[in-house]
C-alpha cells in the first residue's frame, strides 16, 4: 500500500530554497547594520543620551528576525544533510532504486556526489549555528553588555549603580529625565542572555564606564562585523549543497 505522505524527494526543492534563502537574508541585514544603520547613527552622536537610546532600539530589533531565520537554516541544511547521507549509504549498499532516488544511487561517482552534498549542508548547519555561541557566550557577556551598562548609566542614572568613580561621578552631573521617564530604560540583571536585561561582565562594566558611547557603538560594529562571514560561509555551504545534489541526480 503506497505511503499518503510525500516522499522526501518533493520537499528538497523548498528546503533547498529555504536552507539558501536564511543565511543570505542573515548576512544581509547584518552588513546592512554596519554600513546603513551605524553610520548615520555615528554621524550626529554629539549627544551621548540620543545615541544611547537609537543604538539600544537598533539592538534590540535582533530578537525578532533572528531566531526565525536561524532555525529555519539549522532545519532545512540539516534536513538535507541527513537526506543526502542516506542517500549515500543507500547507494553504496543496497544500490540504486533506494529511498526513491534512483538517478546517482548505485553509483560510485553519484554517490560521492551525495556525500559531498550532505558534507556542505552539514557544513551549513555548523557555520550559521556558530553565531549562537559567538553572540550569547560571547557578545553579550561583552560589547553588548558593555554597551547595555553604558545606556542604562545615561538615560537611567537614579537606578544605576557605577563602579567606579568616574562612573559615579558621571551619573550625578549628567542630565537625565524625571524617574518616570527613566524607568524605560531600566534593564534588570538577566540570568540568560537577553537584549532587554543587563549581561556583561563586571570588567565590560568597568570599561563602558571610562569610555563614550560613540567608542562602544564603534566597537560593536567591529565585533558585528565577525557574524557576516559566518553566514556568507553558510550560504555558500547550502549553495554547494544544492548544486552537488543537482549533479548527483544527472549521474
């Protein structure tokens, strides 16, 4: 009794479509913050309290596309990269004609082919996937935190707590609003990563204390930065992925 559920096969096409797709817009919106959204923004940072609030209300856009287009990439190269291995198991094994792949299966050259492609989506999975740690482990312990403290410090000064003298001496002359407004911009201690609570490190801390918040918005963009050739490497892997399947099936 044939199978009421697709075969695999139908699937590839959109996967492949959204494996490719994730990664671009990724890395797309991710140079656009660097050289579309931070120079403007550094262009008329006179104002440290202005700055503070566009860089924060950029920062925190992150959470909203993130998440979807890094699942979405993760599922669908992982997806073909798994479909990809049991082709080639299939066809070092049983021949061709297994799991409904019968161009390339059975093969040598087609099933190095299928090899290849599970390789570069796996590949995928492991370039794109190495922004989390990159940006929870590492990012927000740091520059973001950093850059967090120093927003908290300025637009919210009566609920902040510098830890050094500067610090201090910095939230009592600075001009801040009524507490009303100032609690807005209170962020509280976070015990996961989160762009809407505090997470740096005491020494991130003490650093975005002694500097500007144009020196922090300037170092971010540099650390940003890093995350852009993840996601190119992302969609080039998904991309080879892609074309070694399509070679694979004209075997």
């Amino acid at each position: 009794m044939a199978s009421l559920l697709p075969s695999p096969i139908h699937l590839v096409p959109l996967a492949q479509a959204l494996g490719i797709t994730a990664p671009a817009v990724y890395a797309a919106i991710t140079y656009s913050y660097n050289v579309l959204v931070l120079p403007p923004l550094l262009a008329y940072a006179d104002d440290e309290r202005r700055l503070a609030k566009q860089w924060l209300r950029a920062y925190q856009y992150g959470p909203v596309f993130v998440p979807p287009l890094l699942l979405t990439s993760t599922v669908t190269n992982g997806a073909l990269a798994g479909w990809a291995f049991a082709r080639w198991i299939a066809a070092g094994e049983y021949g061709s004609g297994v799991l409904g792949v019968g161009a390339g299966s059975g093969s040598g050259s087609g099933s190095l082919w299928a090899l290849g492609a599970g390789i570069a989506h796996a590949a995928a999975v492991l370039a794109f996937g190495a922004i989390v740690p990159y940006t929870l482990a590492g990012m927000e312990k740091q520059i973001n935190g950093a850059a967090k403290w120093k927003v908290q410090m300025l637009l919210a000064p009566a609920f902040s707590t510098p830890l050094t003298e500067k610090g201090r001496q910095e939230a009592k002359l600075g001009h801040a609003d009524g507490l009303d407004e100032q609690k807005k911009w209170v962020m509280e201690e976070g015990t996961s990563p989160s762009a809407f609570k505090q997470s740096a490190r005491r020494d991130w801390r003490v650093w975005a204390e002694g500097a500007t918040m144009r020196e922090i918005v300037m170092k971010w963009g540099k650390w940003n930065a890093v995350r852009v050739p993840m996601t190119i490497l992302s969609f080039v892997a998904s991309t080879l992925g892609m074309c070694l399947s399509v070679w694979e099936a004209g075997k």
